[in-house]
C-alpha cells in the first residue's frame, strides 16, 4: 500500500472506531481547560493508527496527540479526534487526521470527516482529492471576496499580542468561521469552501494534515512569526501573502 492509500485507510479506520464508541458513551478528562477534553476514543483510536504503522512502516517515526511517540527517517503526525469538544458535545464536526512528512517537509495528509463520510488525501507531489475526486485547484482571490476558518480562545482577547494581529487580518476578509476542527477547516480551504485559515501555534498534529491538502491544492501553507506567536496561515498563494503582510504589519 502506497503512503496516500495507507493514511487514507488509517484515518477512517481510527474515525470510524472513535464515532462506535462515541455511540456507545465515552469517559472524558480535561486537559488544559474546559474546551481542551480527551477521551477514551482518543486514546483508542490512536493506538489503532499506532499499531497498524508498526505493522506497515516499521521504520518510520510516529508522534500523536495523545503522547505516541517514535523516532524515524519519516514521522506520521497523527490526530486520532480532531474536535474533541465538538465531538463529546455531538456537535458533528470532528475528523481523524494524519499528515507524513520527512526533513524536506509534508509528504502527504489525509483528514476523514465521519459526519459527512469525506474523506480527503493530498500532499505537494499527490493533487488533492475529496472522496476520490480530484479538488478545484486553488484560485487566487483577495482577502475581502473570502471568509477565514479561524480561532482564538477567549483568553487571549485581551493580549494584544495574540489579539491584534487576529484582528488585522479577520478584519480584513469578507465572513468569519469558527467552528471547531483546524483540519476540516483546511481540508474546506482546499476544497475552495473558505479562501483562509488562520490559526497560531498549532501542534503539528493539527497543521501538518491539512496543511498537506492545501498544498496538493495548489495553494499557500505558510507559518509566520510575529510578536512571539506562530501564525498558520493556508489558502490561495493571494490570500496567504495579504494576510502575511497584516499581520507583520499589526
């Protein structure tokens, strides 16, 4: 099995697992607050994905979100419940995501969205696909013709240094979406769903799947530094570089 097919065929088993036990009622535990949960779908899932790349690629690297860990010449990234609030709410918007990269960079991501049964893969060298279909490629568009899948916790409204640039940029596009999942919200910025995402110091786990997608989408996925923050930013190469510029100029 080649790495598109093998990460296709990890992330909807692991999201097919965590939606069973998710039917069949979960124990939960909080992390770093109220809306940062983990369950035990998390934890399953995970080892799932886990124990299918020993079998697989025994020689690569693995590290997840929930703390599997191994070194090698390529690491799959592994995000086995990308939404848990979402998910432990039956807000039905949560996927399992992987992303492979090597020291060049992504090789390849793969984000399964059970609600709807997409599944998309795609990477630099492999087009970007949604249930088999080859996306659109990417357009470029200005900030203001596009909405931004975003976020930014409540807790950092009042830091200027988080706030301001979010702002100068949010300001900027024509709607906003906060939903949930950084990797829905990039596999629908390579669909052509929403023109950006914008999100700081994201996890790998959380960026390198979609950011994948984007890629194989003929698009801009781009981490900006500013005032001690990493942005993420991903969408067409337009829209990337105009919300660059706002934020380095906030």
């Amino acid at each position: 099995m080649n790495d598109p097919d093998l990460a296709a065929d990890l992330v909807r088993d692991a999201g097919t697992l965590a939606a069973a036990m998710l039917a069949d009622g979960l124990e939960t535990h909080y992390k770093t607050s109220i809306s940062d949960v983990v369950s035990a779908a998390d934890h399953a899932a995970e080892e799932r994905v886990v124990g299918r790349l020993l079998e697989h690629r025994p020689d690569d690297g693995v590290v997840g979100e929930e703390g599997a860990s191994r070194p090698g010449a390529r690491t799959w990234y592994i995000d086995p419940v990308d939404g848990t609030y979402n998910f432990l709410t039956q807000v039905p918007y949560w996927c399992s995501a992987i992303g492979l990269v090597d020291e060049q960079g992504p090789i390849v991501g793969a984000v399964y969205y059970p609600a709807r049964d997409e599944l998309w893969v795609g990477g630099p060298d492999r087009p970007t696909s949604r249930n088999a279909k080859p996306v659109a490629e990417l357009a470029d568009r200005p900030l203001d013709r596009v909405s931004v899948c975003t976020y930014l916790h409540p807790t950092k409204f009042a830091d200027d240094d988080h706030f301001q640039p979010w702002r100068a940029v949010v300001a900027a596009t024509a709607t906003v979406r906060m939903l949930g999942s950084a990797s829905i919200d990039l596999a629908g910025v390579a669909s052509g769903w929403s023109g950006l995402f914008l999100q700081k110091n994201l996890n790998l786990w959380d960026w390198l799947p979609g950011a994948a997608l984007v890629l194989g989408a003929g698009g801009a996925a781009e981490i900006v530094e500013h005032r001690g923050q990493h942005w993420n930013l991903a969408g067409s190469r337009q829209a990337v570089a105009e919300a660059t510029e706002l934020i380095l100029a906030s």
